[in-house]
C-alpha cells in the first residue's frame, strides 16, 4: 500500500511568488495534518481535517498560508506571497479512521521548500 | 517556556551502547506519550507509543512515562548504526493532535 504521497519534494522559490504544496494522503485514513518542520522550531502543527473539514487552524500562522482539502484523496498548502521565513520542510500525515492509537500519525517524506 | 523541552544533542554513542532520550512536558493533560523516529529526509515514523504512566517494552526499545514529574524516556539497549535517526517526543491530551518535542539527534558509531 502506497504511503502518504507529497509533492513537489523539493521547491526553491523567490520572494513574493505563490507556492502550492500537494499531498494525498493513504486510502481510507480520515484525518489529515500539515506540519512545517524546522530547526528552531521543531514540527509545528499548522491546520488539521477530519473527514475533509478543517478542524483546527490555529497554527497556520499568518493569513499568506491557507489549505484546502476538496476531496478524501487530495490537500493543498498554499502560501501566497512567499517569505524567506517560510524556508522550512512542510510534511503531510495522515490516519486511520479505525486507529486504536490516539496520535497514531503516517507522514509522507516532506516537501522541502526554499524561499530565496 | 515550551510545552514540550527535548534536549536537541547531537548524542554520539558506540555501538551496543545503552541509549537514554528524555522529554519533559508541563501540560497535566497530556495522557498519550509517543515516540517518533526520523530518519535524514525522510518523515517521522511512529515507534512506541504508552498511554498515561509506566513502562513498555518492544524488542531493545523500552518507553517510560512518569506523570507525577512530567518526564518521559525512550531507552535503547544494544544500540546499532542503524538506530542513527532523530528520536521525537510527542504527546496529546486525546485525540490526534500532537505537540512534538524538537527531537534528539542520535548518531551510533561502528
């Protein structure tokens, strides 16, 4: 079974141009998250869905940054103007409806997004 | 302060070395304790999971959680090249949003 699948992997972008980050995550899991991962900050929770609905997006910090989720299969990290600061690697993950575990995240390999 | 404190290393050990990884936590509603490995570009992994105090044990991995002082341990015993990774804490109060640790850079020499 195919993990959880990000794109692009690796983005280097100039200041002030749109990026779009892509995620599918794995089939039939029913919560998805965005995390942006960097070396002062660690992984930092930046919006989450259940069943396609945002549920929490307190940690999307700015209004540059939004996502969407239009389907069970698909999500976008949009941020638009791009800054130096959001230099960082954003992961996906994604879990099952039927986990026992709570906290029991799949992440996909991150896409490592570099903004000149 | 940050919910979560995990001391970032790096930590170098020999091979076959006993490992010890800590984090401690101030939110009292923390009831889940996980650990997630990471390896160099690529996403965490979960490793062991424990709900609230006590001890569990998975092969050489064993994770501990004492609640009354907010400190949680990953062991690793018989260590091996192949644990090299960055080891993360992650806890929740329930459900599945995670506050993570900044993670813990292990490196295990030949």
């Amino acid at each position: 079974d195919a993990g959880v699948i990000q794109s692009p992997r690796h983005e280097v972008t100039e200041m002030g141009q749109e990026v779009t980050l892509r995620c599918k995550p794995i089939s039939g899991h029913n919560s998805l998250f965005w995390y942006r991962q960097t070396m002062m900050r660690g992984l930092e929770l930046l919006i989450y869905f259940n069943n396609n609905v945002p549920i929490d997006d307190s940690g999307m910090p700015e209004d540059r940054f939004s996502a969407k989720m239009p389907n069970a299969s698909f999500s976008t990290l949009k941020i638009q103007p791009s800054e130096p600061r959001d230099s960082a690697v954003y992961f996906c993950a994604s879990s099952p409806r039927t986990s026992q575990l709570s906290g029991e995240l799949f992440f996909g390999e991150g896409s490592r997004l570099t903004v000149l | 302060q940050k919910e979560v404190e995990q001391d970032p290393g790096p930590l170098s050990v020999p091979e076959g070395a006993i490992v010890s990884l800590n984090c401690t936590y101030s939110n009292s509603a923390f009831q889940y304790f996980m650990w997630y490995r990471q390896y160099s570009r690529k996403g965490p992994e979960l490793l062991m999971y424990t709900y609230s105090s006590g001890n569990k044990e998975d092969g050489r991995f064993t994770a501990q959680v004492d609640k009354s002082s907010k400190y949680i341990s990953l062991f690793i015993r018989d260590s091996q090249p192949s644990d090299s990774a960055t080891y993360l804490c992650a806890m929740s109060g329930g459900g599945n949003k995670l506050t993570f640790g900044t993670g813990t850079q292990l490196k295990v020499e030949l």
